[in-house]
C-alpha cells in the first residue's frame, strides 16, 4: 500500500464523525481518535556468534522507513448512568506488521466490551479488551516514546483477548481486579484465539495502591494454560510450539511525580513462557527470563517535554541433550539507552523524536542505534 492510500485509510477512519464532535457528541455518545506517522532509522553492528557448539553469522546494515503507523477511531456509549458500552476500530498497515497473525489485514474491532457498575466501588466488564499489564502504553500515541523501551526477545505484555473481569476499589487509595480469558497472548497482540476452553485459558489480575502522596505502586500477574498460541517473532522459523507447560508472567512498577515538572518511574518483568519442546533456536534458546526499565521524565515548558530511558532485558539460556552430549545455549541480553523529546504544537497536534542505543551479548548484533521522528495527531 502506498503512503497515499494509507493516508487516505486514515482519513477515512478520523471523518466518520463531524468534524466539530471534539469529544462528546451528547450525553449518550462521545468518541475519540488518533493517528500517528514516523520515519525511523536503525543501524546495526554485527558480531559472530558461538552457542550450542554453533557459530551463527554476524548481522550487518540498516533499514529505514516512512509510514503512517496506525489510527484509532472509539465510540463510546452511555445508554444510563452505570452502564457504558465502548467500541474501536484500530489501522496498522501491512509494512507495520498489520493486525492479525499473518500479516495480512490492516484494520480490526479492538474494544468491543460492555461495563457496567452496580455499586461505586464495583465494575463488571465482558467483550474485549485490553489486558491491564505493562507499564508502558500499549497505543502509540500514549508511549513515552516512539518504540518500547524493552519487548525484542520475550515479549511478555499482552494485548488483547476475549473475555469478562471485575475491578473493584475499596476505598480511594486501592484498586484491583482480575479477568478470566480465551487466552493470554492470543493469535496476535490484537485478537484473542476465541475459544474458553479449560486447556487453553488466560487469567490476569492486578493491584494498585496510591496512598503514599505522588507515588504509584502497582503489581500485576499473568497466566496462560498452554502457553503462546503462536511462536514469537525471535523463534521463528524453528518449530517445536505449542510450549509443554504454561506461561507466568509477574509485573511490578512504581511511579513518582518528583514536581510539577519532573516524573520517575521504573519497572520489572519476569516471564516464564514454557520450555520450548524438539528443536531449540540457537539465537533465542528459551522464552524465559526478564526484562527491566527507567524512565525520567523532564517538563522544560508547558509544550516542551523529553523522556530519558535506560532498560534491559536478560534471556535465560537453556541446556539440551545431544545424545549423550550436553549442549549448552546461551540467551542473549542487552541494555538500552534512550532520550525522547517531545512538543506540543497544539493540544491536538504534537511531534516526538527518538534516539536510543542498544549493547547486545550473546547474540549476532554487537550494537544498534535507532534514530526516529513522529508526528501524532488527536482529537
């Protein structure tokens, strides 16, 4: 597809309401909507690699690309007081990845959920929706910046899935809440696999306490009965899913508004994703280990802003059976530095710019500087 029919995608999805519907439309419907565009750059630096008596070649080059990213459209609903229904439809174009496992759709129903709350301190939510794990925002417009600061290898955050959850805050300092799935990582990070079956479920649940001033501590689980429905990224092309033994996944970050005009916040997952079964990648041996990150947040104006990020993530390694041999595979980890800045052109239109450094070990790229700009736009 080319960048003007993506534009012409995006536009059609942002002019399905009026023009002057800003926000809310009348009591009963209020809608809202972005899209983002970006031109990135990375350069990689290779080095070879030795693991599981194997030397895998180095990677070397770069690849750059322009492109509107996504857009979001949501309609929400409010037919009474203690029931509202929200609905989205969401557009990421194929050289993006799309919104399905193959790679072949562009535009999905991503919310598509009733909640109703019978009490003030209860809400009760079926349709789908988004899991409540992750620090970082799962929308492009919300991130601190234009990529994620640590989802390369274990990917451990879902997406969204199918399914019911209740949350429930007794008093003003606390919230929690968990939700019963058809699975945890779903065919994609964009749909569930649609089946709530004892053999293939996904569960998550959360607790958030902000009763010390300015800070916010939070805690959260997750869990899949059969593992990832599909192989990740990094694994593929090698075979040997589903995993023989379910997926856990622990998250836990805390934030700080230091003043008006600066925020830290910090964060750490684990995630076992089960042992992958007949055929090892030499690359990324195992799903299991954890990743972490930093952020630091700087206002120097009212429009003028700039994220600082330092974050990391550590596979673990794995050891096979090679006849009566014991072959041993290391997994790969980095760290990554990164600085974001951002500004307000108008409270409606915004650009942000990116550059971060990445140091591998254990893998086939020694180094990566990625360098990005972005425009975001909303209403």
């Amino acid at each position: 597809m080319n960048i003007r029919t993506k534009l012409a995608v995006v536009a059609a999805l942002l002019v399905a309401v009026p023009a002057f519907a800003q926000t809310k439309i009348n009591d009963f419907l209020s809608v809202t909507g972005w899209t983002t565009a970006s031109y990135t750059y990375t350069g990689t630096k290779g080095t070879t690699l030795t693991t599981g008596g194997v030397t895998l070649p180095s990677v070397n080059g770069s690849t750059d690309s322009v492109n509107v990213d996504d857009a979001f459209l949501s309609a929400i609903l409010t037919p009474t007081k203690d029931v509202t229904g929200t609905f989205s439809l969401y557009y990421k174009p194929l050289t993006e990845g799309g919104v399905n496992a193959a790679g072949t759709e562009e535009v999905t129903l991503l919310d598509a959920y009733v909640a109703w709350t019978p009490t003030s301190t209860v809400t009760l939510t079926a349709g789908k929706f988004l899991s409540v794990l992750g620090y970082e925002s799962f929308y492009a417009i919300s991130d601190n910046m234009i990529t994620l600061a640590n989802q390369q290898f274990l990917a451990p955050i879902p997406g969204y899935r199918e399914g019911a959850k209740i949350d429930y805050a007794p008093d003003k300092t606390t919230t929690m809440g968990v939700a019963l799935v058809d699975s945890f990582y779903g065919t994609s990070a964009y749909e569930g696999d649609g089946h709530l079956e004892r053999s293939d479920v996904g569960a998550d649940g959360y607790i958030q306490y902000t009763g010390v001033n300015n800070l916010t501590l939070w805690f959260g689980a997750g869990y899949g009965s059969k593992g990832s429905s599909t192989a990740p990224t990094a694994y593929l092309p090698y075979t040997g899913f589903p995993q023989t033994h379910s997926v856990y996944v622990l998250d836990l970050w805390a934030s700080y508004q230091i003043d008006k005009n600066s925020s830290v916040a910090a964060e750490e997952i684990y995630k076992d994703g089960g042992d992958v079964a007949n055929v090892v990648n030499p690359l990324v041996p195992t799903d299991k280990g954890s990743n972490w990150l930093v952020y630091y947040q700087y206002n120097f104006t009212d429009k003028l802003s700039s994220w600082f990020c330092f974050s990391g993530e550590d596979v673990s390694g794995d050891t096979v059976l090679v006849g009566k041999t014991a072959v041993s595979y290391a997994g790969p980890r980095y760290w990554k530095a990164s600085v974001s800045p951002a500004y307000a052109i108008t409270a409606n239109l915004s650009v942000k710019a990116q550059y971060s450094f990445t140091e591998y070990s254990n893998y086939i790229a020694k180094n990566a500087s990625f360098v990005g700009a972005e425009v975001a736009f909303k209403f």
